[in-house]
C-alpha cells in the first residue's frame, strides 16, 4: 500500500484497518439476503386510548350559562364588495330624485346670499339653515318683471307693517329663461340696490323643502339703517 504520509510525518489513517475488523459488519444497500426485521409498533388499542382520554380530561367540566355555544361556531359576517363609482352615482341619484337627500344647495352654482349693513356673513348662513320660522311668503310665478316688483314692494311693505321680519320669496329658478334667471336676478337686486336694502338684514336661496334655489329668504329689520347710523361707528350685528 502506497505511503499516506504528509510531509511532517503525521498519518491520519493509522489504525484504520483494526477499527474496521472490529465493527459489526452491516449489510450494504442493495444485496440480496436475509435482513434482521424492523421492530413493529405496537397496535393501537381503542380502550387503551379511552383510559388516557379519560386520565387526560380529568377535573375538566362543561362549560354553562349563557356564554356557552354549540355548534361549530356564528358564520362569519359578510364583507360587502366595495362598490364600483358608477354605482355609487346611481345609487345617490335614486336618493336625490325620490326624496333629495344629498342635494345641497349651498354647494351649487344657483345659491345666493348676502347681507345688509355691517352685518356678520353668518346671518346669511344662519337664515338658509332655517335658523328663523318664516312668518310671510309670497309667490311671483307667472308674472312679468314690472308685475312682479309691485308685488314684491307691497309684500315687503305689509310686512314691515305687520311686523313680520323673516319672509320666503319664490320667484323659481328661470330655467325657460334663455339667459340668467329674470325674476331671481331682479329679487336679488330689489334687496341690495334700491330702498329696500336699508330693511334688509340678511338673505340668502332657501332650503329644498321651501324651494331651493327657486325661492329666497329675506330677514328684516324693524327699522331702516339710517346715515347717521353709518357714519357712527358701531359693531357688526350678528
């Protein structure tokens, strides 16, 4: 046998031949011959694993009362499928044409609202919130520009005379008008440009169930602003 010395005179197989004689012999992989057989496991005994059950749940008791379930359990909830932006636009335009929840007309281009003589633009948002009981109203649907200002001159007038300070003015919102609406641009500048704007407090479009854009509130003072008032210096009205 051929020498398996390193170079510093160590042979690591030294030994190795008396140590193969002494192992007990195993039988390769793949020859043919009788083979010692395996240890078979035991075979399962049912009152062997009923005896360990019982041992194994001692001093456990039902659970009772009203926190206790049967069954396999409560479903689990349904989760919704996220709907798509087609859906959800008509499913709100179903909800504005059958009873116009999540119609606002303050967030469309028809809402108007203004305020009188050093008064807080808060009125005007507190006057479409329905904030003040409407006491008058009257309807210019139907009747010419000239018509429809001696109306709305006598109305304001009774009004002041009767002490009746919120109002309601439905003059529609002129879609058969091929330009802006007539009656509604005339309402708004009857109350910010001729006399009636030293009555007026606040206005502003009305709510959908009193009209919408269609219609006007008007608050009214219980005296006209006077010059004198004007020069003096005093606080918004709130």
């Amino acid at each position: 046998m051929e020498s398996t010395r390193t170079p510093f005179g160590h042979n690591p197989f030294k030994g190795l031949k008396s140590l193969l004689k002494e192992a007990p012999s195993a039988k390769p992989k793949g020859l043919k011959g009788p083979e010692k057989p395996l240890a078979q496991p035991a075979a399962e005994n049912p009152e062997t694993e009923r005896q360990f059950f019982l041992r194994a749940m001692d001093g456990i008791r039902p659970m009772t009362g009203p926190d206790r379930k049967e069954g396999r359990g409560e479903p689990p909830a349904a989760v919704a499928s996220p709907k798509s932006p087609g859906e959800e636009t008509v499913e709100g335009m179903k909800a504005l044409i059958a009873s116009g929840r999540g119609f606002v007309v303050a967030d469309t281009p028809e809402y108007i609202e203004g305020t009188g003589y050093r008064v807080s633009p808060k009125m005007a948002e507190r006057l479409h919130r329905g904030e003040f009981s409407i006491q008058a109203h009257i309807d210019l649907h139907g009747l010419g520009v000239e018509e429809a200002r001696i109306a709305f001159e006598d109305f304001l007038r009774d009004s002041v005379i009767r002490n009746r300070r919120s109002l309601l003015v439905i003059h529609g919102r002129g879609l058969s008008s091929q330009g802006e609406p007539v009656l509604k641009a005339r309402v708004t500048e009857w109350l910010t440009r001729g006399p009636w704007r030293k009555w007026v407090i606040a206005y502003s479009s009305a709510r959908l169930c009193d009209g919408g854009a269609g219609a006007t509130y008007i608050l009214l003072r219980t005296r006209p602003v006077t010059k004198s008032q004007k020069k003096s210096p005093s606080r918004e009205q709130a």
